[in-house]
C-alpha cells in the first residue's frame, strides 16, 4: 500500500511539473510575440514560480 501511495505523489509532483512548464513556455511564446525584453518572462507569475521553487530547493535539502 505504500508504494501505490509514493507512486501517486510521484505522478502528482511531475503533473504539477509538466502544468508549470507548459505555462512557462506558453508566455515565453507571448512575450517574443509582444516584442518585450528577454527578461520580462522571469517577471511573469510561471517565472516567479519557478524562481521561488529553485531558490526552495536547497533550503528543503538543508533541514531534511
């Protein structure tokens, strides 16, 4: 049972992945459209999330 468990979390984790990225790269396709700065995608909510969670990462490693 536990490892229906794990493996649930574990699909639930790449959807969430798969959602963020498709996100991401959906504005990245609008801002080249729009002509904005390179840097304008990190500004954008998706970026921002993205962002955050890579800053997270090493704070999760340190107190796990």
């Amino acid at each position: 049972m536990q490892i229906v468990v794990t493996l649930i979390q574990a699909v639930c984790v790449l959807l969430a992945a798969v959602i963020l990225g498709n996100w991401y790269l959906k504005d990245i396709q609008r801002i080249k459209r729009e002509g904005r700065p390179w840097y304008a995608v990190y500004l954008s909510i998706p970026g921002l999330l993205i962002i955050g969670l890579l800053l997270l990462l090493p704070l999760v490693k340190y107190l796990k």
